[in-house]
C-alpha cells in the first residue's frame, strides 16, 4: 500500500471528517491512486467509476439493443414493475453521477469532500440494491 496515499488521505480525513481510510479503501479501491496530489478528487473518481461501472450494468435492461440476444434476454427477465423500480434506481445512480460531473466543473474542495462523504453513506444501500438486480 502506498504509504504516501495514506498519509495524505489521514489529513483530508482529519480536514473533511472523511471515513476511516481502510472502510472506503475495501469499497473503492482508493490504494491504487499512484499520485497523493487532487487526491480528494481522485477520490470522487474512483467513486464515479464504481457508479458508472452500475449503470453500464442497468441500462441494456432498460433499454436493450435489438440486435444483442443478451440484452433481449436479459430485460425479458424483469416484469414492467420491476424496470420501473430499476428504472428509478438508474435515475439515483444518475442523479450521482451528474452531481460529480458538477464538482468537476466547480473544482471545490468542500463540495468533493461533501460528496464523498454523502456518496458514502448511501453506498451500502446502493449496493444491496445493485447486487439485487444484477443477481436477477
């Protein structure tokens, strides 16, 4: 493990009330950042990855190419209801995402930091959710 990553992650933990170092490190890999500077944003990209990474997963269900017997298949498997469950969970994870493509734009420290940490708190839920929908 970079010790350099960790170091500089304990100050911006201290600075911004972020979570315990090794409990975001499990979820979204932040050890493999190789370079401490914009660590913060660094950060919130690792999380855009993981929401990304979900979404690229839903959206063939949603809305399935005509020409891939996967997605045909795949989105046969969920009732009307249930794309509209996931359809309002896509629009969360959207929602997510655009909000980090925002901090991109404004380069605020407070703001990453808020996202993290709100992005964060969400992530147990949001994952129990995915992992719903990708088992189906």
């Amino acid at each position: 493990m970079n010790e350099e990553i960790v170091k500089a992650y304990e100050a911006l933990r201290k600075k911004h009330s972020l979570p315990d170092f090794n409990t975001i490190n499990s979820e979204f890999e932040i050890s493999t950042i190789e370079n401490p500077d914009f660590l913060l944003r660094e950060i919130k990209n690792k999380i855009g990855e993981k929401i990304d990474f979900i979404t690229s997963i839903l959206l063939p269900v949603l809305q399935p190419d005509a020409n891939s017997f996967n997605d045909l298949h795949e989105c046969g498997v969920f009732s009307e209801e249930e794309k509209r469950g996931l359809l309002a969970f896509y629009s969360r994870l959207m929602t997510i995402h655009r909000d980090s493509l925002m901090i991109s734009i404004l380069n605020d420290d407070k703001l990453t930091a808020d996202f993290v940490n709100e992005t964060f708190k969400k992530w147990p839920e949001l994952k129990k959710q995915a992992a719903g929908y990708v088992k189906r």
